[in-house]
C-alpha cells in the first residue's frame, strides 16, 4: 500500500524499538525514547499525510492501549472511504514500532480554525509555490487569510533562489508579533518547511501570534505578562 512504501523510504527501519520494552528503562532512556517515537512517527504522518493538512498530532497512553490523535484540516480524507486509510496508517505505526495487537489506535480530528495554525498555512505556502505562484502573491495571501482569522499577527520568511542564481532572504509581517522572552513559547505558533524547486530549495518559516482566549479554543488561556489590569475599588 502507499503508507507501507512511504514508511519504507521515509523512516530508518530500526528493529531493535520495541514498545513493550518501554516499562524496564530508566527515565532518561524513557524520555529519550519517547522524544525519538514522537519525532519519527510526526515526521511520517508529515509526510504521508502533507496533501491532507497535517496539523500535528497527539499521543496519549493509557494502561490498555497507545492512542494517536491526528490533527488536520481535512479529516475525513485521513480516514479514507469506510475507514480504510486510518486503518493503514495504523497497521504500518504497530508494525514499524513493535506495538502488540491492538495495543495502538489511530483517531483523526478536524482542526477547528486552519488559520491560525502555523503548520497548514505553511504547508498551503508550500504548494502554492511549487505550483508557481509568485512569491509575493502567495505569501500576501496567506498573511490576508491569517489575519482574518483573527490573529494577532503573522511574519513569512522565504530564503533561497527566489529569482535567480543569487540566494535571498525575503520577509512579510503584519500586526504584532513578540519574538524574545517567555511569551512566544504560548502564544506563537511557527513551523519551518522545505519547498524543492527547479532552481533549488526555498525554506519557508511561518509564525503566528495568538490572541489570549479563556475558553482555550482559539489561543492561551494565561494573559501576557505586560497585561495590567486595574480593579475597580469596592464600595464599603
């Protein structure tokens, strides 16, 4: 299938990573391993996934079972017709990983608001140049689309031979955007993307600042930390 030939070309088969394995590890060997199964199995799903709108993903583990929550902005094609596709995806992660049967399940979710994520409008960047689209044009589309979906602000980098053989850097901002300090680690949202063109490879970087937002829906739930606000006093 074509989750079994992308597995084989895009990851480094190492037999040795058993799952079961995991409860005899020390805690540094523990971490280590779990950070290496969450960069391997979301550098697949990027690329299996990339035409979907990979958004990311979710691992959750619980006594019975490992459970993988996909995030994209188009859902219903991971699942593929009648659930085929997830079903693929899940047999190629339990066999690459050493899972036993049953023992890992793979769930799609639709991405509430692809505007403000930063890995599908990196990839939107992405397709829209390797179609041909100017520069320019595609990057002042994707910040217009960003900022009506109601973000705080955007910043597109693109480097490389944009035109020409010279090598360049370009860079498009709009609205407020925090870049040092504690807050861009809540509060921004960045991804970085190759694109391999004819003339060679463009890197793309997208960043975008969220909006404070209680419910947690659409941005942080904690305020910056350089918002005041000022108490009424009480009447006594």
């Amino acid at each position: 299938s074509k989750a079994t030939v992308s597995v084989l070309n895009c990851l480094i088969l190492n037999k040795t990573s058993n799952m079961a394995l995991r409860a005899n590890l020390s805690k540094k060997r523990k971490f280590v391993a779990d950070g290496v199964f969450n960069c391997e199995l979301n550098e697949f799903l990027r690329r299996e996934l990339a035409e979907d709108g990979f958004s990311g993903l979710e691992v959750r583990v619980t006594p019975q079972r490992t459970e993988i929550i996909i995030k994209a902005t188009r859902s219903n094609d991971v699942l593929g017709k009648q659930g085929r596709r997830i079903r693929e995806l899940t047999s190629v992660v339990q066999k690459r990983f050493g899972f036993p049967e049953g023992g890992v399940e793979l769930f799609a979710e639709r991405v509430a608001n692809r505007g403000l994520s930063a890995i599908a409008q990196a990839e939107s960047l992405r397709y829209k140049l390797v179609q041909g689209l100017p520069v320019r044009r595609a990057c002042y589309g994707v910040i217009k689309f960003v900022m009506e979906s109601n973000a705080k602000g955007v910043e597109l980098i693109v480097a490389g031979k944009i035109r020409g053989q010279r090598a360049k850097a370009m860079k498009f901002k709009d609205g407020y955007m925090k870049c040092s300090g504690d807050v861009p680690w809540d509060f921004v949202s960045s991804c970085t993307r190759h694109v391999y063109m004819r003339q060679g490879v463009l890197g793309l970087k997208v960043k975008i600042m969220l909006e404070h937002d209680p419910s947690g829906q659409r941005g942080p739930t904690k305020q910056q930390p350089d918002i005041v606000t000022i108490v009424e006093p009480k009447d006594n």
